[in-house]
C-alpha cells in the first residue's frame, strides 16, 4: 500500500482534469507507486493564501486518524469522515462543486486514503473516478455533499446514519429530490426506523419517490423553512479561528434551523405508504 506523496502541499489548490490524467498511473491505482508531489504541484492553480479554509493539515490528520481507526473495516469510515470533513472544509455549494478541488485533495494530499479506502479487493486495483470522478463517486465530493444533503441545519447525526448505509449514499445522492431537507431526512428516518435496510428496498423507494414527485410537489406536502444565507456565511468566516473537529463526538454544522418537525412526519408516513408498492425486485406484492 502506497504512503502519502514524498511532497504534500500546504495549501489546497484547483487541479484541472486535464492535467490529472498525467498522475493517474497504473502504479498509483494499484497502489504500488505514488507520485512524488513535486510536478503535480507545477501546474496547479493557487487558491487565495488569505483564506484559512485552504490549510491542508487540518484535512491530512482526518484521514490519517480514519484509517488508523477504520483498518479493520474500510467502509466504516465514511460516517466518521463525512461530517468531520464538512465540518473541517466549509464550503458554499458553489466551491463544492468545482471538480478541480476535489481532483487536488484526492491526488495531491491523500492518494494513498482513496487506494485505501477504494481499493477493490478482487482486483486489486482502485477505479479512476475515485479520483476525479463525478460528485456521487469521488472519494471526497462523495462525503462533502452527503453531509451537506443529510444534515439537519447543525446537526450530523442524520450523516452518520446516512453514510452507515453504502446503498443509501451510492444511490440517492445520484437524486435531485436531496435538494428538499425534509425528502433527505425522512430517508434517514425510515431507514434509523429499519423500515428500509436492503439496497433494492432503497432503490426501489427512490424510484417510486421520484415518480411520484412528477405529480406531488413535495414542498407542499412538507414545507421546509428558506435556508439564511448569512448563518453559512458566518460559519464560513469562523473557520480561521474554529478548532479542529473531535474525533469522538460530532462537530456542529451551521447555525440553521433543523427541518420542521411537522414536515419530516408527514413525509416520513406518505414515504412509508409508498414504500408499500415500490418497486422492489424481488419482491412481491400482495393485491
């Protein structure tokens, strides 16, 4: 298994696709070989030095702590990674959703926690897009926006449970229905609940949950209160001066209000009649 490169930047940085191919050897998706840093870091594009959001410490500690932790079952570190890495990267959705971030943590600061995490078993070998992959597959997009869709205003304990369940997040983050809190926590309610557990049962409910939205407008049956601009705004600002986040308790997201609780029921119960009849492969439904 491959170590961290020989050179690891201070800063994060923008890395553009076009430049990633260079670095993504045979070597390094088999975990044998890892690049040196030195020629990666030539052709990246600076980040603002006065933000103190872009110090690449903070993040490189995380993933040493989760896999010195997680060793023994790679899977169990995204609900521990996922909200500390939002909570330690605070970020608008914005630069969220600018690939060439994602393309420089994975590549310049932990490649070896992608083979790590992402290498196959059978193969022996990690798939590109964990890299630089879309935001449902890259190592690290993949948790940033599973904590930014599954948090409850401030609080991560719905992540968790959401990133406990590798069906739930390969599946519906893939979904633009996430983009309504009260769908997002109704899922993590039906499946802390066990009313959901199996990945055809979650498949099933996502595609019966996004047929019915073709005619149910959600935001009707469940309102959700608009999101603050400011309270994420300031959020952002105390990163320079916020700790680093606990590895033994959940870290606080921003200061939102969580979705209201008249919403999340209501949703939660039509979901869970829907559920009746969704499409389940392999099961069967009674007339």
């Amino acid at each position: 298994m491959i170590t961290q490169p020989h050179h690891v930047p201070e800063r994060l940085a923008l890395l553009s696709g076009s430049a990633v191919d260079t670095f993504l050897t045979e070597g390094l998706l088999r975990g044998e070989q890892v690049h040196s840093g030195i020629d990666l870091a030539k052709v990246v594009e600076p980040l603002p030095e006065d933000d103190a959001r872009w110090w690449v410490e903070p993040i490189r500690t995380l993933v040493e702590d989760a896999m010195f932790e997680f060793g023994k079952d790679r899977t169990r570190a995204d609900a521990w990674l996922a909200p500390r890495l939002h909570a330690t990267l605070r970020l608008t959705r914005r630069e969220a959703a600018d690939k060439r971030l994602w393309n420089h943590l994975a590549l310049a600061v932990a490649p070896d926690y992608v083979v790590w995490r992402h290498q196959s078993d059978s193969t022996q070998r990690v798939a590109a897009e964990r890299f630089r992959g879309p935001s449902d597959r890259q190592c690290f997009s993949r948790l940033w926006w599973a904590a930014e869709l599954f948090r409850n205003g401030p609080d991560y304990g719905p992540v968790e449970i959401a990133c406990g369940n590798q069906d739930l997040i390969h599946t519906v983050l893939r979904k633009d229905l996430l983009d309504h809190r009260p769908t997002a926590q109704a899922l993590v309610r039906l499946l802390k609940d066990g009313k959901v557990t199996t990945g055809r049962e979650i498949e099933g409910l996502s595609v019966a949950i996004n047929a019915a939205g073709a005619t149910l407008i959600y935001d009707v049956l469940a309102p959700d209160e608009p999101r603050n601009p400011a309270r994420l705004r300031d959020w952002i600002t105390e990163a320079e001066t916020a700790p680093p986040v606990s590895r033994h308790v959940l870290p606080e997201g921003p200061d939102e209000d969580p979705v209201p609780e008249e919403s999340l029921a209501a949703l939660t119960d039509y979901f869970a009649e829907l559920f009746e009849t969704a499409p389940v492969r392999g099961r069967k439904i009674e007339d």
